[in-house]
C-alpha cells in the first residue's frame, strides 16, 4: 500500500483506489460495490463515501458520452472528460484527484 492509499472500508480494508476500480468496472450502486469488492459490507460507515464516488463517477461518464465505455475504463482515460480527449489541449490537468 503506498502512502497515498487511502482505506475506504476499514471493516474489509478495502482501498478508496480499489472502490474507483470496481465502480469503473460497472457497478453502480453500493450493492454491486459491495459484490465487487466487498466494501461496505460491514458496519455500514463508508457507504456515503461509497455513494459519493459512485456520483463522481456517473459525472466522469456524463462528460464523456462521447467516448465508448470500454476506452473510458483504461487507466490513460482515467478521469478524462471530453477536455481530456487527445488534442484538446488540457488533458485533465489539474483536476483535484478524489479522496
């Protein structure tokens, strides 16, 4: 675990970046998290975080709606919009990372 890690669930250990990973899998509620990676399956305490990064996430893939779902599910997308397309000159910099 680098330093950066953030523990989402502290019930399953489960990483903040593990729950990004499964959302950007396909699941879009905090039952197909929990099938995904088991995070917020015990006392219940990180599902509003659960649920805020499912929001970030159905956002990120509204402004994409340009881009096909299994490109946007590769790290080299990860986080680009269409100003994060090649060529439009921002790239998705400096957009704050989700904590």
């Amino acid at each position: 675990m680098g330093r950066d890690e953030v523990i989402l669930c502290q019930c399953c250990v489960i990483l903040e970046s593990e729950v990004i990973a499964c959302a950007r899998r396909g699941a879009r509620t905090l039952a197909e998290i929990a099938d995904g990676c088991d995070a917020g399956t015990g006392c219940g305490s990180c599902r509003g975080a659960i649920a805020t990064i499912l929001e970030e996430e159905e956002a990120r893939r509204r402004r994409a709606e340009g881009l096909p779902e299994a490109l946007l599910r590769l790290p080299l997308f990860a986080g680009a919009g269409k100003e994060g397309v090649a060529g439009s000159g921002k790239g998705g910099a400096g957009k704050k990372p989700v904590k």
